[in-house]
C-alpha cells in the first residue's frame, strides 16, 4: 500500500492496516507491529521515520496507553530480531514520546513493570532488562521532568 500510494493520508493507511490484521486474524494489538515494521529500518533516525510516520501511528494508537504499551512492546520486539541495535532502542522511544505518540506515565508504568503481557514472547527477560537498561536516560529524565512539575504544581 505505503509503494503504491505514497501520498496516502494517516486515515487511509492507518484503515489499510487494520484491514490487513483483521483480514489475518490477528489481534487488535499486532496492527501498531505490522505498521512500524512497514516503515521503520535501521536509519529511522537519519531519515526521520517516526516523524514521517507518526499521523498513522496516532491514528493505529489512537492515545489509548493499552496500545502505548504495545507500541514499546512492538520496538523492544524489533530491536531485538529485526536488525535494530540496542542503541535504537532509547532513542526510538525518546522519538515516540516526542512525537505525542507515548505518554510519560506509559513510558514509567514500563520501566517499572518488568515482564508484561505487553512483552512479546520473542523478548526474554535478559533481553528486556538489558533494553530498560538502555532506556534509563531516558526514564531518568522523564522523572526528572515529572518531579519538576510536581515541585511546580505544589507553588
């Protein structure tokens, strides 16, 4: 669809591909998989993917942090069989809260959770740990924000 129609709206892509899940009988969930790993390759970064792509994942996620939590469930799953370097992974998530696409209590609900139903069965424990481990800048500094705004909030 993305070769054929490059100019297609979020909307219609977004609509495409949960035609495509439903179509396979996959669950509701496989639909934000099925999309990033559409569009997303190792040089996300250098040729701006998530930015590109962020209307349809807004669409496919549509705010709702169930699928937020399988949004970092589907990057954690590419990082680690789809030819991602760990490297990757903090900063797709950091591209994903920047672009409205994860919410900060998401990203620390997470990073505190441990394993999860959220977890793909390809990310064993030692591969999640190791990710979080990654990701703690990131989680670092989402608490440091979220402290600040408490310290604000309490003036």
């Amino acid at each position: 669809h993305l070769k054929n129609n490059p100019d297609a709206s979020a909307a219609e892509t977004a609509e495409v591909v949960v035609n495509q899940q439903m179509a396979s009988a996959l669950k509701s969930q496989d639909k934000v998989r099925i999309f990033l790993r559409a569009v997303l390759t190792p040089a996300f970064f250098k040729n701006k993917e998530i930015e590109k792509n962020a209307p349809t994942v807004a669409k496919i996620i549509q705010s709702n942090p169930i699928m937020q939590r399988h949004l970092i469930g589907a990057i954690e799953g590419m990082t680690i069989v789809d030819g991602f370097q760990d490297k990757h992974f903090p900063v797709m998530l950091k591209q994903l809260y920047d672009e409205d696409l994860l919410e900060e209590d998401v990203i620390l609900e997470w990073a505190f959770d441990g394993r999860t139903d959220y977890t793909l069965a390809i990310v064993d424990e030692d591969a999640r740990a190791g990710l979080r481990g990654l990701a703690e800048p990131v989680v670092a500094w989402l608490q440091n924000d979220s402290d600040s705004d408490s310290d604000s909030d309490s003036d």
